[in-house]
C-alpha cells in the first residue's frame, strides 16, 4: 500500500478515534475504481479499518465513516477533492 495513502487515513481516522470511536466499527469508503477497493482491509496504527468501495463514489475520494448504532456517528474526509471555482 502506498505510504502517503496510509498516512492520509491514519491522520483522518485520529480524531475519531480521540473522541473515543472504535476502529473496528469504522469503515474507509472508496472509489471501486481506485486500486485499495481491491483490499478487504488497511492495517493502520490503530487497528484494521474495513475497505468499502461505492461505485457512487468518484475516483479520488475516500471517507471514513463509521457504522450505524450509537449516538452521532463518526465521520472524516481522507481526501476531498477540491471544488471548482465558479467565476461569476
């Protein structure tokens, strides 16, 4: 696995996980096209996260989100495309 992608989920799963979310519940939601759909799993520093592609996700996003069932639910971008600038 690329080490920047690595790097990228670790800092964003962080906060999740310092506001006392359990990774096993998280899950990285990507792109079926990017090439870490094809994983069932990253190990990252805090423990495994589940890999999710979405074909409604497009290539070059990824969040992470976390799964149903306790109040609020955990949610970070891994990467957000920038938006375009509308000149107006």
């Amino acid at each position: 696995m690329n080490p920047r992608a690595l790097k990228m989920i670790e800092a964003a799963l962080h906060p999740l996980i310092k506001k006392g979310r359990r990774v096993e519940r998280i899950k990285l939601v990507v792109s079926s096209d990017a090439p870490i759909s094809t994983l069932p799993f990253v190990q990252t520093r805090f423990g495994s996260v589940r890999v999710a592609p979405d074909g409604l996700v497009r290539k070059g996003l990824a969040y992470l989100m976390e799964e149903p069932g306790l109040p609020g639910r955990g949610f970070a971008w891994v990467f957000q495309a920038p938006t375009p600038k509308v000149e107006r």
